[in-house]
C-alpha cells in the first residue's frame, strides 16, 4: 500500500505520454498545425472544369504556399464551378488581376491552384473574384485534341 | 423424520426436498436438513457426495432444480441479487484451499471484507483486523503474502476473514483435510472456540469422522444424494445402517464395495490381451 | 454421416451459447462499472500492470517497425525518384493500420495473456467464488477496473507505436539513407490529414482495445478451472484478439473508407 503514489506517478507518465504520443501524431505527423491555427480572407475563382480539385488542397505563388481551398460550388446558371479559396492575412498585397490556375503537382499527385501575380497597382479584397482562371487539364482532352491535330495534319 | 421438540424458529437453515443435478448426474435426490441456531451441524460423506454443493446452494451461488433451501426464513434461490448480497455478509464460508487473494497480504486479506462492507476508518480496520487475527493466532504473520503460508496457516487466515463481519453462520468446506494432525488439531479447537465464542452457527462438510464427531452437535450422513442418516455423534455411532457403521467406523469393505465393478476376476484375466 | 450432423450442430450450439456467455459478460461488466467511478486506486493499479508495463514492448516494437518501412519504402520509392514520399508512406502505414492493429496485439500478447492466466488463476483457486460468498461481486472488484484499465490503455500505446514508429522511419530514411530532412515531414504534413488518417487511426484503437480487454477478460473468467483450461483459455486469449482485430480491421478500413 505504501508505493501507491509511486504507482500514481508511472500510471500519470504513462497516461502523458500516450497524449504526447497523440499531440506529435496531430501536429508535426499531420497537416492539422498547416490550417488550423492560420487566419485568412476569402476569395472566389470561377472555373470551367476543376478536375480532381479537393477542398484542403494548397494555394501556392511561386511554389510558396499562401492559402488553401475552402469550398468548391457550382453555378447552376453559368455551369462553373466556384471556388473559394482561403488566402493567409499576411499575403495581403496580391495584384487585383492575379490569375489562378488549376495544376497537377508530379505527373499524378494531387492537384492544386497556384496564383500567378499581374500588374495592377490595387490588391486583391476579401470577397474579390479572380477575373482570369485557367481549367484544370483533363488528360482525356488531350489526347483527344493531340490524335485530332494529328489526324488533320496527315491528310 | 425430524426432531419434533426444537422450536422451528432455532432451525437458521433449512432444506427441503432438494434436488440438484450436474450435466446427468444427479447429486442431490431430495434432500431434507435442519441447521440449528448455535450448534456445530457437521454434513458427512464419502467424497463426491456433492457435500460441497450443497454449501454453494446454501450460499445461492447454484440454484436448486426442485425444493427450496430458507436461510432465515428467505429462499435463498428466489433473493435478488441485492438481497442476496445482504445475506452473504452475515455468512461467512470457509473454502478448501483458503480462497485467500493472492495478491494482497494477510492483514489486507482479512481487511478485504471490511473495507468492501464499510466507511470506517483505516484505524478501527486494524483494531478489528489484528482482532481477528490474535484469534486465530496468526497476528504476527500479517505482513506475510498468502504463498508464504502453509495450508494450515492460509486455512487461519481464511477463518480470521470468514468471520471479520462477524456473520451469523459460517460454513466449513473440509477444513481438516490434507492436514497435519497438529494443524488439524488447531482448526478442531478454533472451530469449536470461535462457534461459542461468537454464539455462531457452523456448517462443517468433512469425511473426518474422528474428528468432526470431536466438535459437532449434530450429524447428517449423506449418501448417492440422501440423507442416509442423521443424529447426534452418539446416536450415529450405534446406527442400526450397516452403511454408516461402515463409514464412521472407515471399513474397507461393506456395503460399499472394496472393489469398483468389474467382470469377475478370473474371466477377466482369461480374456487375454483382449481388454 | 448423422453422427459428422450432430457434431456440427453440437459445435454451433457451442460456439453461440459461448457468444451469449460473452455478451451477458460483458453487460455485467459495464452494468457493475459505474461505481469504479469512485474508486480511481483500483483503476490506477491496472493501468500500472496493464498499460505501463506493456509500454516497453511496444515501444521497441513500434521503432523496428518504422525503421524497417523506412528501409522497404525507400527501395521501392527510390525507383520512382519520389524518395521525398518516404515519410508519407511511413506515416500512413503507421497511423492507419500497423499502430492501431499491432498495438493491440501485442497488448494481447503482453497484458492479455496475463489478465487471463490471472482471472483464470483466481477462479481456479475458489478466490472468486470467494468474493461472491464475502458478498463482493468480482465482476466489479475484479474485472470492471481491468476491463478499463485496458480500454484506455490500447489507443494510448497505439499513439505511441505510431509516434514512435514515425521517429524510426525518420532516423532511417533521413539518417541513413540521405532522403530530405524538410521534405520528409513537410510530404507528411501536407499528405496525412488530422480528420481522416489520425482520427480514423484513434478510432480504430479504441474499438481494439474493447475488444482486446473484453476477449482477454472474458476467456479467463470462462476458464475451465483446471491449470489445463486456464493454459487453453491464455492461448485463445491470444488466437481470439489477433482474429478479432485484423477481422474488424478490415470491417472498420472498409467503412472509414469513402
């Protein structure tokens, strides 16, 4: 009876440790520290076909990552989808007409919007739309367009 | 069949009609009994006769198939499970192999019911504990751990915590054997000691005879799942049963066979290599 | 051929008189738990010999674990040129299914087994029977602050096999064989996600460690009381839990799956 309290110690490491075991799984194992504690403003891109597009995915400039994907709808009258992305406060001196494109990252890895910056001297607002997007690539269309190209140029 | 001069209100156990059978064996074939208030009633057999059952049902820890069994009045097969509870910690049981936990020491063995039972403080559990330790003289043993008793020691300790509530009736199941005859002598006298002492009620299963006729007031004889006879020691020892002669007496032949039966012994080794 | 009938008919019946065993078991146990509530000594006792005891193994077995997927993914990524994916797959490999489904079998093999051996020893030994007659009921003395010492247990050893597992990939992959120090967790930190893979992973371990603690519980305290059966009842312990966990694995990755 008398090393009870040695007991209740090991038992206590043991239980912290097991929740340290837990909190290093959420924080460096996974992307939970990447998005949750980031505070942003949103900004909508409208796109003809997103692909394989998911909510989560990275928003990078220049490789570097400044936002994430946090919604994807669609327009029942112009048949888009819309996109709302989630870009970090301190990337705030983004160009109004920066252009977003849907790209793949690797050959088959996940796909992701990267931002390319334009010229105009205003920046881009919370609720702002990017004017200029370009759709993911549907390997499918390609190739239909390549043995097209091809087809026409043998004749 | 039952003594008809003891008030009924003395009688703390009593069976009737008990029926109770194992897989296809049947142990008990109506079995009638009366434990009295303050006595030594000592239930005797050859082995298997079930005389440890029979304590299990008293205790509702088995349910009989046919009869009832009242301790105190209640029909210990129909108590619900709380009521039951309640009853137990009035009866204290005693098992063979002492039952003691083996991970806890002697005192906190015999703590063990106590502090189940009851809010006291830690100080009054050891006055009580070394109480019933001194009792059964083991008081300087209480640091040790149960597998550093011997059979007669944890069998003490078993009894120091058998009767820590301080219950109304304690039930023996075969104290005595595999004893050495001075730790069989030491349970013969605690036994006896504790039920006056206590003004308890004992149960005590054995095949002892010698000495469970020493200490009992009464006797039933158990046989093939009845009540062959019953009495006091004197009364059985001049039964008219040749059966009981055979057991109090311990005769190797009788109405119980020396020998489990067989073909006749000489058709037996004529058959060769063939059984 | 009524006879090979009959056997198997004796069999089922068996097998699900066993299976209501088991049920009513564990309802009493759960029925019998609430007081333990009030009672923390008794549960900090087994979560000594139950969870803290079976850290070391464990531990060691989750950091070979994660040093071997070091060295087999490498060789395979290598051939591909995406080396930098090594910690993803060791993390994924770990967090989803060898944490949770190993740490519960070794926990049967190291505290299982003893839990058995142990409630099968105190019913051999009348010290059940025991407690009833003392008017304790042993499966709320006995067997409710095992059954959730364990509980418990189970998903924390399997974050630390997991998280430790991780560390043995990351000294391999980094450490001997040269792949990127920041590629390798930042691939981890943008492939594995919190919701789906580390919770699911949780979530797996903890319906493990029910079942772990239940099997272990439950085959000693249905042990033929004899040294033979509590011997039979150890070994099912450990058949039983290893079956049960890689079968609800399977249950649980098909419908976490989406």
């Amino acid at each position: 009876m008398f090393h009870n309290r040695n007991l209740e110690i090991v038992v206590g490491l043991f239980v912290a440790l097991g929740f340290a075991a837990l909190f290093i799984l959420a924080m460096k194992v996974s992307n939970l520290s990447a998005f949750s504690d980031q505070e942003g403003y949103s900004v909508s891109a409208r796109f003809d076909n997103i692909g394989g597009l998911k909510v989560q995915a990275p928003v990078t400039m220049a490789g570097v990552r400044v936002g994430r994907v946090e919604g994807i709808g669609f327009d029942q009258e112009t048949f888009e989808a819309v996109v709302t992305l989630k870009i970090y406060n301190e990337f705030k001196q983004l160009p109004r007409d920066t252009s977003a494109s849907i790209f793949t990252s690797g050959l088959l890895g996940e796909q992701y919007i990267a931002l390319e910056a334009g010229g105009d001297v205003k920046n881009l607002a919370a609720g702002d739309e990017f004017k200029i997007t370009q759709s993911a690539l549907v390997l499918e269309e390609l190739i239909g367009q390549f043995l097209f190209k091809a087809a026409e140029g043998g004749e | 069949m039952l003594d008809k001069n003891t008030h009924p209100d003395d009688v703390v156990v009593k069976v009737r009609d008990l029926v109770f059978s194992r897989g296809s064996r049947r142990i008990f074939n109506g079995v009638d009994l009366d434990i009295r208030r303050g006595q030594v009633t000592a239930i005797m057999g050859p082995s298997g006769t079930g005389k440890t059952t029979l304590l299990k049902l008293i205790g509702g820890q088995l349910r009989p198939e046919r009869g009832t069994i009242e301790v105190e009045g209640q029909n210990v097969a129909q108590l619900s499970r709380r009521k039951l509870f309640e009853l137990r910690k009035r009866m204290g049981m005693l098992f063979q192999s002492g039952a003691l936990l083996t991970d806890l020491n002697v005192y906190d063995n015999v703590a063990f019911p106590i502090r189940e039972h009851t809010n006291l403080p830690e100080s009054m559990i050891r006055d009580l504990v070394l109480m019933k330790l001194e009792a059964v003289g083991l008081r300087g043993a209480r640091g040790l751990m149960p597998s550093e008793l011997s059979g007669g020691m944890a069998r003490r300790v078993a009894l120091a915590r058998a009767v820590a509530l301080d219950p109304m009736m304690i039930m023996y199941d075969e104290p005595f054997t595999g004893q050495d005859p001075i730790s069989m002598g030491v349970l013969v006298q605690l036994i006896d000691r504790l039920n006056h002492a206590l003004s308890l009620t004992s149960i005590v299963v054995s095949h002892d005879v010698a000495e469970t006729s020493a200490i009992a007031d009464y006797i039933y004889v158990l046989s093939d799942g009845k009540v062959v006879d019953h009495g006091t020691p004197e009364a059985l020892g001049r039964s008219q049963s040749q059966w009981v002669q055979q057991f109090m007496q311990g005769l190797p032949d009788g109405p119980v066979p020396f020998h489990f039966s067989a073909p006749p012994y000489g058709e037996d080794l004529l058959a060769g290599g063939k059984g | 051929m009524m006879d090979a009938l009959a056997k198997l008919g004796r069999g089922a019946l068996d097998f699900f008189e066993r299976l209501g065993r088991g049920h009513l078991f564990l309802m009493y146990v759960l029925a019998g738990s609430p007081p333990l509530l009030l009672r923390l000594r008794l549960w900090t006792q087994q979560m000594y010999s139950v969870g803290v005891l079976s850290l070391l193994i464990v531990a060691v077995a989750g950091l070979f674990v994660g040093m071997v997927l070091g060295l087999q993914g490498y060789n395979t990524l290598v051939d591909f040129g995406s080396e930098e994916s090594l910690g993803v797959m060791v993390a994924l490999s770990l967090v989803q299914e060898l944490g949770p489904v190993l740490a519960a079998v070794l926990f049967a093999a190291r505290a299982g087994t003893s839990l058995t051996a142990e409630i099968g020893l105190m019913k051999t030994t009348e010290q059940l029977s025991g407690m009833e007659m003392m008017a304790v009921d042993p499966l709320q003395r006995v067997i409710a602050p095992r059954f959730w010492a364990s509980f418990v247990s189970v998903p924390l050893l399997a974050a630390i096999f997991s998280a430790v597992g991780v560390f043995g990939g990351y000294f391999v992959g980094v450490g001997l064989l040269g792949v990127d120090d920041g590629a390798f967790w930042s691939q981890i930190q943008s492939r594995v996600d919190f919701h789906e893979d580390v919770m699911n992973g949780v979530i797996k371990s903890v319906v493990f460690g029910f079942v772990a603690a239940w099997i272990a519980l439950f085959e000693g305290y249905d042990a033929v009381p004899t040294s033979e059966g509590v011997a039979r009842a150890t070994t099912r312990t450990v058949v039983h839990t290893s079956i049960a966990v890689l079968g609800l694995d399977f249950v649980l990755t098909a419908l976490m799956f989406d």
